[in-house]
C-alpha cells in the first residue's frame, strides 16, 4: 500500500540522545544499532568499530574493530553481537564473555557473501538470517541463513531482490521482512513449518524515499528508516503506511539507516552525521499528544 504523506511527529519532537563529533573514541556515521539487555545503545563506525553508548547517553565506549566498516548489528539471547562487514564481506560475532570479536561467516564455502548488510536473530530456530544487498546496480539473491552455534549456513532466499537491506522478523516468526532499497519498498518472506523460504510478497510499496532499516514496536507496527530523504515511515500490520517523522534539513535525522526499540523510545542512527537521535513515540506505537 502506498504511504500517506503527512508527518505524524513533527522532527523537532526527536532529541539527540548521544553526540559524538568530538567524544573520544569519536562516532564516525554510525549505520548499525542494537541494544542490549541492560539497554546501552551498541552502535557501528566507518572503520570497523563496534561501539556501546551508555544507557543514559553519558560516554561511548570501544569495544573492538575488524578495521572494516560496520553496517548492520544484532544480539542473540546470550548477549553475542553479530556484525555485518562491508569491507569483509563477512560476518563478525563479539562475545561478551571474554571480548573477542572473531569472524563468524562468510558464506558456504562454494559461494561467499557479497555485501553482507543486516543480521537478524531467529532464537526459536538458533539461527541467524543475514541481507546480501548483492549490488547497488542489479538485483540478486538474496538472504543467508547460518547456525547461530557453528556460523554454517547457505543462501536461504536465492531469488532476486534489488539491494536487500534491513530486515525484521514477525513476532510469530512466521514472517521475515525485507527492505528492497531501490525498489522502493518493503517485502515479506514467509518462513515454512520447515523452515524454507516462500515467495516474497509486496507489503509496502510505493515509497516515495529509499527504505534502510526495519524495527517493530511492541504492537507489531513496523518502523521503515528511510536513507534518502531523511524520514521514518510506520506501518499497521495491514499494511496501512503513514509519514511518522521526516526532516527536511536532515539535521536530527540524517540519513537514518537502522533504529531499535528500547520501551516506546525509537533510536535511529544517522549515517550522514555523528550522532544516535531518540525518538519518544508513545505507549501502543502512538505518537504522544
């Protein structure tokens, strides 16, 4: 369904919640966000940093570097990050437990990863569903899926989708969906009893912006962070798509990539700039009156 164009929350409503042009270590265009059990923002750099903000927004810290450049993150049950590398075409996995960041996956052995750009965790099926945006001028396959204990996998969806980029999966698990940046739009997967990909599906279409990231709230509404120009649309589970934020100077939002929830609060982070923006959208999904 095409999007209704006029913002729900006006951008002034959004606050910097962490600034790093001059925090050392400094925050350079941050694309990936996750957060973890204790709610401290982990966010990516254009180096192959892996970073964590406090909770509270009151310092930065740097956890490791693959000396690459971080796109996508996310963290499994037992608080593993995974990390998507443009430079590696890999996958890293940082593990609290001890702080090594390791390579985790490149691909099937026959066939590697083109440009790995979002994880997404599946803890019922104990495995990891990354986005291969494959190229920024043709379409190709697709998603891989690897075991979250020993990082073999394959390509799971090998039909072509045009620049496969953020992903979120259903709270049913039923559903994965896929942002198709340079179509504009946003499919969705469905997730056989055997765990086989079926066709994809248009959910929403007609995007008048590039879709990045996709985040659900608690209510099964999906937030789609738009690269280009800088907004953030939500969509109803029916497919109902409004205008939630847009910020025409691309000043607080700026070039969004990916957000996480954390209670109602949505973080964003802004590839164009150095910081992470908050967004209070209210109890339900809603925008606070």
């Amino acid at each position: 369904m095409r999007p209704v164009t006029a913002p729900v929350i006006p951008f002034e409503q959004s606050r910097v919640f962490f600034d790093g042009v001059f925090s050392e270590p400094r925050l350079n265009h941050p694309e990936g966000l996750a957060i973890d059990a204790d709610g401290n923002v982990w966010c990516g750099g254009e180096a192959g940093e892996i970073f964590r903000i406090a909770a509270d927004g009151a310092s930065i810290e740097l956890m490791g570097t693959t000396d690459g450049f971080t796109l996508g993150l996310a963290f499994d049950t037992d608080g593993r990050l995974y990390s998507c590398d443009l430079k590696h075409a890999a996958v890293f996995r940082y593990d609290p437990a001890d702080g090594s960041l390791t390579e985790f996956a490149t691909g099937d052995g026959a066939q590697r990863l083109r440009v790995p750009n979002v994880p997404v965790v599946d803890p019922q099926r104990g495995c990891l569903y990354v986005s291969d945006s494959y190229d920024f001028h043709a379409s190709g396959p697709g998603v891989w899926r690897f075991d979250l204990e020993t990082g073999a996998g394959s390509l799971w969806y090998d039909r072509p989708l045009r620049f496969a980029n953020g992903m979120a999966l259903s709270a049913d698990r039923q559903w994965l969906y896929v942002a198709e940046t340079f179509a504009r739009r946003v499919v969705r997967i469905p997730i056989g009893p055997a765990g086989a990909a079926g066709d994809a599906e248009p959910f929403v279409d007609g995007l008048e912006a590039l879709p990045d990231g996709l985040v659900f709230d608690a209510d099964g509404r999906l937030y789609i962070c738009c690269y280009e120009p800088s907004r953030v649309y939500r969509a109803d589970p029916d497919g109902t798509v409004a205008l939630l934020i847009d910020d025409p100077e691309a000043h607080m939002l700026c070039h969004p990539t990916n957000g996480a929830f954390r209670g109602t609060t949505l973080f964003t982070s802004n590839l164009g700039r150095w910081h992470i923006t908050a967004t209070e959208v209210g109890a339900a999904g809603l925008p606070l009156p």
